[in-house]
C-alpha cells in the first residue's frame, strides 16, 4: 500500500557523505593524472577545485623526474590532489619512443604558450577552474609537504554547508546554506528561524492575540488595523483569489471548524451545516482599506487563514534575510515547501528527489532549482477518511466539501508564496483544468500526481534522470 506521508519527503542528494568517509590513503588511489584541459577545466568547475598544470620534461629534465618523484608521487600530495585539484600533466618528451599524439603535442604547446611563456622545467601553474593563474612554483627540494602548504595558502578556503533543522508552523522545516568558513552560519541561521517564528506569530489563527485572530472576531463588527506586512500578504492572497477564479480563498477557513483533518473522526459534517458554512466563503467579502491598512471581514463568522500560503511566504522571508546578510546559496524546506538559491558545495544546482508514489524506486526523477521555489500540495499530511475515501485537507471554495482525486500537485515558480497559493489551488481546480492554468502562466510549472499514481507535467517542466 502507498503511504505518502513517508513516501513524499524531498530529499537533498549529498554525495559528498561518501567521499568523507574514505580514508586519505585510498583517497590516494583516486589519483590521476589529466591529459585534456578543457576537461580538467570542466571537472574543476563542476566538482569546486582548482586546476593544477604540471610543466615537465619527462625523459630529459632531471629536476622534473626528481619533483614528480618527491611531490607528485607522495600520498599526502595524491590525497590533497584527490580532494582538492584537477591535476593536468603538460609533457614535453625529446626521445620517439615517448613521443605524445599530435592532438596532445599541440594542446601542450598552447598551454606552454599562455602559462609558462618563459618555458620554465619543472614548473607548476595553479589555475582557478575559469582557468586564470592563482600562483607558480618552482621545484625545491624538500619533499611534499612545503609544497602543499604553499598551494593551501593560495587555495581560497571552501565553502562550507550548514543546516539546521527545527519545528515552526506545525511542520518541521530545515535550513541549509553555504558560506566560506570565517561566516558564522549557525548564528545566521537562528536568526532565520527567529524570523520565521515572527511571522508564524502575525499570520497564526490558533493565538487569539494575533492580528488574524482579531481580524478573525471582529467580523461582521468593525474593520481592523494591521501591519502592512500582514495588510500586503492579505493582499497578495486575494490577487490570487481572482487569478485562480477563487480556488484559492483565505476565507475558507469560515469552515474550516466543521472538518477535523486529523484522523480523529470518520464524520462528514451534515449537508446543511457544510452549505450554512460555505456562504461565508468569499474572498470578495474581505474588505481592505489602503488609507488606515485595516481589514475588515464582512460577515459574522467569517475567518481567514494562511494555510496554503504562510509557510512559503515564511521561507521567502528566510531566504530574504539570508540574502540580505550575505548569503549566497541556500534552501530553506518549510515543511516539503522549498526554495533555493545559488548552488550546493558540490553542484551547479539544488537536486531535489521526486518520491516514486508507486514506491518501485526511491524517486522517480529529480528537478534541478536554481533560484527557484518548488512547493507542494498534497493529501498525504492532513487527511479525513469518509467510507473509505480519503479526501485532502483542502478546501474546494465552491461547494465546501474537502477535494479529492489527487495525490499531489508541485508547482515550480521563482517565488515560494506564489507556489504555494498556486499548488493549493490547483489542487482545487483538479489535473486537467490546473494543467491548461498553469501553461498559461509565465515562470510557472507543475507536476501533477493522480490518485492512480499517473504523473502529469506542464508545457516546461523539466524532470532529470539524475
Ligand atoms: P497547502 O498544503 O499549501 O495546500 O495548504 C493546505 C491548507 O490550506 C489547509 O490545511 C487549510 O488550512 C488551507 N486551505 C484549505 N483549502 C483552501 C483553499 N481552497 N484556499 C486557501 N486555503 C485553503
Ligand atoms: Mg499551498
């Protein structure tokens, strides 16, 4: 049996695990030397090294044989080198028998051109991967470790991935970034969660101290001054309201009460109290008045709720600050909401799992985020069980009832607020009709899990085997 709730997690894919658990010595065995620049350069990019160039006369330099011999040939320079460097062997051979391949004679003599134009043997060039100089070195004797001593002190120290995990909004979220080792990550990153708890506190409907809640008892009574943050997400929230022809409506928590989306209880609500309660929905009866920033609900009983929208407006914010206060690359996971920026330690971009709901495979395919927000809906966290039909704890605004039929919708936009009201609606609005809403968008994508584990993606979502 599919049990979604486990089965849905997105996983970040750390390959890096594998390499910090070989020791240095076989580390070594993954030492070799690189003839094709444009790969080393390649590699160097994609794996975060530098590009070490090896100037050598193999079979006539003696200085040459005596600093591969010392250096190049040690353990610990084979294990730094595993770790650290692309190492390309720029050869020149004088006798025949040692003769390289034309291709490879003229690829050297290039090299030899643009980085040891005074024709220096032995000398080694240290390269960053966009292939400028970092330092030289000539041989010395002494062995290897000088020599590595030297190239760590040009190396720029690497970037380091910090994550910290907590619970806010009744969700678990996660915060990972990636920063050079002088910035104190962990210290950002409690800041992060301390600005995700202030907003939790603004828009919370459970704190009866909070501005919603007093926008949420003063209905049918009088209008509501509040922040213009919390004014701008109301907002926000009803521009989506239109855009999504009201599938997406706060005002769905007027009736919100009636259902218990826990698992407690098999009852449906009678039909006369779900159609008492369905006409307090509608996003056109929040009232907003831009002049003094109140918000007034026009009904007795109405309410208003960010549930499908609070957590990735929270992670928006937490990236917001993060990249404020100099952060360069990161994910924040509210609760299976995500949004990413920059690159991983190792990577071009955030490798985000697709869990396989037939579970055959741990993913059926990965979606690659570069500064993009991917966030999903779905009916494996909140449920309610009705004669053995399991409906989502989403809300369809036009008749009350909670919506069945599919299993999970993600949106990929750049911003996560926007994802999130997004995939709640068109979790609404159902696989064929949210699919022909979605192309229309611009920026917007979405993949689309039925009940019957089929698997429907928009016009340019694009999925990765790996
Ligand atoms: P999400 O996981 O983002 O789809 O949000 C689901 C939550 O949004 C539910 O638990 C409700 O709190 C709230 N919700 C349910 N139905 C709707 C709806 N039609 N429009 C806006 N919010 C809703
Ligand atoms: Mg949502």
């Amino acid at each position: 049996m599919f049990t979604p709730k486990l089965n849905f997690k997105f996983t970040l894919v750390m390959s890096w695990l594998l390499l910090s658990i070989v020791s240095r010595a076989q580390q070594s065995a993954f030492f070799v030397w690189e003839t094709d620049f444009e790969h080393a350069l390649q590699t160097a990019k994609k794996e975060d090294k530098s590009v070490l160039l090896y100037f050598s006369g193999s079979d006539w330099c003696k200085p040459c044989m005596k600093m591969k011999q010392e250096i190049f040939n040690s353990v610990s320079y084979k294990s730094y080198a595993a770790q650290n460097l692309i190492s390309v062997l720029v050869d020149f051979p004088r006798y025949k028998r040692n003769a390289l391949p034309n291709e490879q004679i003229r690829q050297n003599e290039q090299l030899a051109a643009t980085y040891n134009e005074k024709g220096i043997f032995p000398l080694a060039v240290l390269l960053n991967a966009s292939g400028q100089i970092i330092a030289t070195a000539n041989y010395k004797p002494g062995g290897s470790l000088p020599f590595l001593a030297y190239l760590e002190s040009k190396i720029k120290p690497k970037n380091q991935s910090t994550t910290h995990s907590f619970a806010a909004m009744g969700s678990p979220f996660e915060i990972t970034i990636v920063t050079s080792p002088e910035v104190n990550a962990n210290e950002l990153i409690a800041k992060a969660e301390l600005e995700i708890r202030r907003i939790e506190k603004l828009i919370s409907s459970w704190d009866h101290h909070s501005q919603t809640s007093k926008i949420n008892t003063n209905a049918g009574l009088s209008p509501v001054k509040v922040d213009t943050e919390l004014y701008g997400l109301i907002e926000r929230s009803i521009k989506v309201s239109r855009l999504t022809g009201g599938a997406f409506d706060i005002s769905f928590a007027s009736i919100n009460h009636i259902y218990t989306f826990d698992g407690s209880t098999n009852d449906m609500p009678s039909e006369e109290e779900v159609s008492r309660s369905v006409q307090l929905i509608n996003y056109k009866d929040i009232l907003l008045n831009p002049l003094d920033t109140s918000v007034f609900l026009k009904k007795v009983g109405m309410k208003i709720g960010f549930g499908a929208i609070g957590k990735g407006y929270a992670a928006n914010m937490a990236k917001k600050f993060l990249i404020n206060n100099g952060v360069k690359n990161g994910i924040v996971n509210a609760g299976g909401d995500l949004c990413a920026w920059g690159a991983p330690v190792n990577g071009n971009s955030w490798k985000i799992g697709i869990a396989d709901p037939s579970k055959e495979k741990p993913f059926i395919a990965y979606v690659d985020l570069n500064d993009l927000a991917m966030v999903t809906s779905g009916n494996y966290e909140r449920f309610i069980f009705i004669d053995n039909v399991k409906y989502a704890h989403i809300i369809d605004p036009r008749t009350g009832h909670p919506v069945r039929g599919l299993k999970s919708v993600s949106i990929v936009c750049p911003d996560a607020e926007l994802a999130d009201a997004l995939a709640t609606a068109v979790f609404v609005i159902g696989a064929k009709n949210g699919l022909a809403f979605v192309n229309q968008l611009e920026n917007v994508e979405c993949l689309i899990i039925d009940d019957n584990n089929k698997i429907m993606l928009s016009k340019n979502m694009r999925l990765n085997e790996e």
